[in-house]
C-alpha cells in the first residue's frame, strides 16, 4: 500500500478521539437491534417451583391402558405392543430400555 507522506499526520489524542467515535458507533449499531423485553410481561408467565396450582384444573383427557399397550417395567411409560422388546423376570421391558 502507498503511503502518502505529504499528508498531515494526526497526534495521539486525535486517533484516540476517532478510536472512541467507532466505538461509539459500533455500539449503537449493535444495540439498535435489540429486542426490547416488558420484564413485567416476563415475570407474569413464569412459575416458580412449588408454586400453588390447587385451583388449576387438567385440560387433557387421560384414558386408561388400552388392551394393545403395556407398561414397561424400567422406564414406567406405557407403549403400543410393537415397542415391545422383550418380557423380563420383573415384567415386559420396551426397546427403549433394552
């Protein structure tokens, strides 16, 4: 690259000016894509651990075993018969667990 030597030179104190103006720069760039977040908005959706639910009712529907499921003896979860890997001494054991 060329350097043209005629050219005034700045000091110190001016490159450390126009330093700090980039940076100011580069700053406000980053942050005007920031997504402003309602912290009261936030707080209103979050549930704390052992927080009271007693007046909250179930929505979903819970149906009982059907008679082409099983329960599987290590994981607890009841699976359709085709997950069924094998019967174990203690029960049937699906093929997530063997």
């Amino acid at each position: 690259m060329a350097t043209d030597y005629d050219t005034p030179r700045k000091t110190d104190e001016e490159l450390a000016e126009e330093s700090l103006q980039e940076l100011k720069a580069q700053r406000a760039e980053k942050n005007s894509g920031a997504i402003d977040i309602d912290e009261t908005e936030a707080a209103e959706n979050l549930e704390l651990p052992g927080a009271d639910l007693s007046d909250e009712s179930l929505t979903i529907r819970v149906l009982p075993k059907q008679a082409d499921e099983f329960t599987c003896t290590k994981c607890f979860l009841v699976h359709h018969r085709s997950q069924l890997d094998h019967e174990g001494s203690t029960g049937p054991v699906c093929s997530d667990c063997s």
